[in-house]
C-alpha cells in the first residue's frame, strides 16, 4: 500500500452530518447576553435622533434582539411613531430595542 492511500485510511471522518452546525446553533444560543439599560443621558440622545429620523436615511444602528446585539447599516424605509417601531431594509426594530443610532 502506498504512503497516499495508506494517510487516506485516516483521515477525519464525518460520521454524524450536520452535527457541527447543531453544535455551532447550541453553542450560539447559550452565548446569550441580558439587555443592558442605557443611562438617562444616552436615552435623551437617542430620543432626539430618532425625532429627527426621516424616512431615506442611512443609519448605522445597534439593537437587542434574541439575545443578540445586533449592528447592522441601511436605510430608514419606514418609521411609526404611534406603535414605537422602524423598518430599516425590511427589519422592524422597536425604539426600546435600540441601544446605538448614528445617523
């Protein structure tokens, strides 16, 4: 048997398919963080960006959602004052979600 044929026998071998990526999902959803409460002066800023916000602009923005920050660039495609809420590239992210908006 050659060198080649002989290393080949002993190569990894997947046995169990797709149990990294299970492994990898698990492993993500146990690295959870809690939602962090921003300080009175961080929530005034945030207030008056978002009162300035119009509908086209582009906005790098950082929100809690599932355990996850979350940050992320687009534009503003839609803002609803009365139920608390943007869309931004067809996300919907409600104001208390928001910890960061840069506009």
């Amino acid at each position: 048997m050659n060198k080649a044929n002989r290393a080949a026998q002993f190569m990894p071998f997947d046995a169990l398919k797709g149990l990294q990526e299970a492994l990898r999902d698990k492993e993500k959803k146990l690295a959870r963080v809690e939602r962090s409460e921003l300080t009175e002066e961080q929530a005034v800023e945030l207030s008056q960006k978002l009162c300035k916000l119009e509908k086209g602009t582009s906005v790098a923005i950082t929100f809690y959602h599932n355990g996850h920050y979350i940050a992320f660039t687009g534009k503003v495609s839609k803002i609803n004052q009365p139920f608390k809420y943007l869309v931004i590239d067809n996300i919907k992210i409600f104001f208390e979600d928001i910890c960061k908006l840069d506009c």
